[in-house]
C-alpha cells in the first residue's frame, strides 16, 4: 500500500476563528463540509473541526489522515499487520475511509477519492 499524503487534524473550539489562520498561513481557501454535527474545513495539508465535545474527543484519537489510492487495499494491508479495523470502510463527502487501530495501539484513518462513495 502506497501512502500518497498526509493530512494533519486539528481540532478547534472556533471553525469560523481557525480557519482565516490557516488559510493564511497555507496560502490556501478552505473547503468546508460537516459530518453529522462536526463542522469541519480542509485547508491544505490541515484537517481543522469542530463540534460536540463528546464527538471531538473521539477526533482526537486519530493520529493523522493518511490518503492511499484503495480503501480496499489498505484493509487487506492493514489486516496482514494486525491491526483492528474501528470504523468502516464507509462512504464520506470526498470518497471512502476506515479507520484502524495498529499493533502498537496508535489509530489513523486511510482515505482514497473512490467516486463511487
């Protein structure tokens, strides 16, 4: 499996405050889009959200963002290692993810842009 980026999370009390922030600091327009009640922006390699204290603390479990070409794959790879499958795969508003637990008891989430989500 092939890792084409990293997407670093940042969870903030204020969306409407952070964003500015990054966006000028990356030079960039923030995407934004909500996931249930997490309102969140993407701005450059900056996965900023916000929401419900007992949503965003589930976040922040999650180390990073990792994008790979295949969910699928990734599973298949992520199974070979050991690691605990937590979440999905499932559809999300710009393609598949899963998350994953490894062995040595970190969590990440793995991407792709699979139009068919």
């Amino acid at each position: 499996m092939e890792i084409l980026g990293t997407t670093l999370r940042v969870c903030v009390d204020d969306l409407d405050a952070a964003v500015p922030v990054y966006e000028r600091l990356t030079g960039t327009e923030g995407m934004r889009f909500s996931n249930g009640p997490v309102e969140a922006a993407a701005v450059g390699p900056f996965m900023l959200m916000s929401g419900p204290p007992a949503h965003v603390d589930v976040l922040r479990r999650i180390t990073a963002t990792l994008a790979v070409q295949d969910v699928e794959q990734a599973v298949t790879e992520l199974a070979a290692v050991g690691a605990d499958i937590v979440v999905g795969p499932q559809a999300t508003p710009i393609g598949r993810a899963v998350v994953a637990r490894h062995p040595d008891g970190s969590v990440f989430e793995y991407v792709d842009r699979s139009a068919g989500a």
